[in-house]
C-alpha cells in the first residue's frame, strides 16, 4: 500500500453516494475513504485483522470511486495493492480457502469451464441444495446461462472490402465458453467494418480475475502468456470485448513493469474511432444499456457505446436509473460474496425494469450473467445482448 497515494485522500465524502456497499449498509469502514482508513492504519503497524480484511474483501473494485472524487485519488491502485497484502498475511477460514480455491483454479482456464458446461443443467435442478451447503455454489449454478453451440473462430477473419485495419482480438474465457456468440458477432462486426481480425491460437485468460482478487503470481503469469501471444501474432492492437479483461490489459505495463509493445481497445471504443463504413439496417428495438463498471469508470469508455447503438436506425436507446452504481457482478464477487452481490443485482434489476426497454445491452459477460439472473428472480426476463450482437444485427439485417 503506498503512502502517497493513500495521503492523497482528504475525506472529503464525495465517494459516498457511488459507493455500492455504503449504499447498501451505510457504514463508514465499507466506503472508500474508510477503507483508505484501514489502509493507513495498517501502514502504520496495525496488523490484518480478519474484520479488515472483511472490509476490504467487501469492496467491489467498481471504481466509481475513481469517477467521483475531486481529488485524483488513484483508489483502482490502492485495492489492488491492499489486496495482494491481504491474500500474503491473511488466513482464511478453511471453507472460505476451499471456494476462493475452486474458483480460482476453474474460472481463468478455459478448457476447464468447457468441461465444467455440461455439468451445469443438472446442477441447476440442485440449486436450492447446493445454496443450502454453500451460497457461492449455489450463485455458479444460478448465474450460468445456458449454451446452445460452441462457435469456431479461424485464426483470421478477412476485411470485406477495401482493408482498413489489422487487429488482434481476445477471446477472454467467460466470454469464450458461455458466450460464443459475442466473440462469433465481435469478429464479423470488425470484419463488416473493413479489418483484418487475428485471432491467434492457443489464447489464455488474461489475468483480469486475479489481479481484481489480489493474486499477484497468477495474474502475472497469465498476463506474461497473453502479451508473448499477441506479440507472436504481430499485432499493433488488440481488440476486447470484455470489459474488466480490457480493464486489466491495459495496466499491463504497470502490472509487468514493461510495455507490452501493442495497445488494447475496448470494441466500442475501436469502432468510434475508427468511424463506420458499414451500412446500418434498421432494428426497431427499444434497449436500455448498462455500464459496466470496467468500461465506464475504470477505461472511461461511457459516450462510445451510446455512439454506435444510437447509429442504428430505428433503435430506441433508454438509459437506466442510477447507472453508476455496480450491478454486483464485479468479477468474482457475485460468487464470493453472493449475498450482497444479490442485493445489488435485484436493486439494478429493479431500475432496468424501470425503462420499459425490451433489451437490455451490456459490454462485459459477469454483468450479463448477473443482471439477467436477477431478472429472472424478478420475473421480468429480458432478453440480454452484447453491444457487438447489436451492430452484428444491424449490419446482417437480421432479427435480434
């Protein structure tokens, strides 16, 4: 934890109100400035306490925090650093370990959530039983859609028409194995808009998870593998489509301590620079579109995708009710901490409701996950897109 970043915060309280947890529970030690309390605390010789390390554990890492405050106060640096210090000195209760441990040896490897799929139905059927015995079991099972076919990507997609660009594209492992229609509409969309899409084989997770959860060597590791990937593909720009993996990638020279030689753009924030060639069809939709967290506070990417949605004729954008506040998905959290993330979800559930809007657009997969299931509890299902489904939509003129 740095000193000079912490001694940056002058509690001035302007965090307070995009808080998450103080939203929910008002108290002081779950804000940021109260955190950044513990952190100063702790600086100065107090030791991990399991009552600090719950406080810091029940921080979304949403960042905005980071939106709010006056004073430039670098809060995204300040919990991760605080979060590699609690995972070195903190010991967990044995169950805690065991699901941070499943969690975290299943969600960064794609191949392993491919086998976990076809467990998923049956585990459903087992929801309530599986709550009974774990909260965090029971939140994988309820969260995880449900997928019909697995989509094949060549390693590249051709422009069509006069090239534009060359980019690379990652293919993330959330995004990959529970939503292949994404990346399937990401690679058309780019390649409908005059690029040349890479797609190098053998991709891994870039290591956003774990540095959200302070797992300093595992984040490293797996973001070392995905620069030595795109650096292979000799790509100048790599291109996400989720929102906390482009979060992460591009801090990687922090995180590595070198540049990584290419830059990362979020989709939508590629495209508006890049301006559209493609023709537009109309889609005649009513949409509400979320934030997610990582695009909008921590990259800063809010105007780009109201851009390119309010470019489609026809469509009808509707913005949701205090849209800064975290949907409770936050990476891992919705499984760590299922009971607060399911606070937060069925609060974002209630003011997407609020819209009328009969799609709901999202830019990163946990939040699509969590909005959705929350939704359902509500009994107000709504059909859930990628904004890259969207322009895909319009582009092909096809039903959405």
């Amino acid at each position: 934890m740095d000193p000079k970043l912490i001694n940056d915060c002058v509690h001035c309280g302007f965090c307070l109100p995009t808080c998450p947890t103080y939203v929910l529970w008002g108290e002081e030690m779950d804000s940021p400035r109260g955190r950044i309390h513990l952190m100063s605390q702790h600086v100065e010789g107090t030791p991990m306490t399991p009552e600090m390390a719950g406080h810091f554990d029940a921080c979304l890492g949403c960042m905005a925090c980071v939106t709010a405050c006056p004073s430039g106060v670098q809060y995204d640096r300040l919990i991760e650093q605080t979060r590699v210090v609690v995972e070195q000195e903190y010991e967990r209760p044995p169950q805690e370990r065991a699901v941070r441990g499943i969690v975290f040896s299943l969600f960064p490897y794609p191949r392993r959530l491919r086998m976990l799929r076809p467990t998923m139905g049956p585990a459903r059927r087992m929801a309530s039983f599986l709550t009974r015995v774990n909260p965090s079991l029971g939140a994988m099972t309820a969260l995880a859609p449900r997928v019909e076919r697995r989509e094949r990507l060549p390693r590249v997609v051709k422009a069509r028409g006069e090239r534009r660009a060359v980019v690379g594209m990652l293919l993330g492992c959330v995004q990959r194995e529970f939503f292949p229609q994404v990346n399937a509409a990401t690679a058309r969309v780019l390649s409908m808009e005059g690029c040349d899409v890479v797609i190098p084989p053998g991709q891994g997770c870039c290591g956003a998870l774990s540095v959200h959860s302070g797992l300093d060597k595992q984040a490293r590791r797996l973001a070392s593998r995905t620069v030595r990937t795109f650096r292979k593909a000799g790509v100048d720009t790599v291109v996400v489509n989720a929102a906390g993996c482009g979060s992460s990638m591009k801090e990687y020279a922090d995180l590595l301590g070198y540049d990584p030689g290419f830059r990362v753009m979020d989709l939508s924030e590629f495209l508006a620079e890049l301006g559209p060639v493609a023709v537009r069809h109309p889609l005649r939709r009513t949409v509400a579109y979320h934030d997610a967290c990582h695009l909008a506070h921590a990259q800063g990417v809010r105007a780009q995708p109201r851009e390119l949605l309010n470019g489609i004729p026809g469509l009808e954008l509707r913005e949701i009710p205090d849209s800064a506040i975290c949907c409770g998905s936050a990476g891992t959290y919705n499984l760590l901490r299922p009971e607060a993330a399911r606070d937060l979800g069925d609060r974002k559930a209630k003011a997407v409701g609020s819209t009328g809007a009969e799609l709901l657009v999202s830019a990163n997969p946990g939040c699509t996950m969590q909005i959705a299931a929350a939704m359902r509890r509500a009994g107000a299902d709504i059909k859930v897109a990628h904004t890259a489904e969207v322009l895909d939509a319009s582009l092909r003129g096809a039903e959405l």
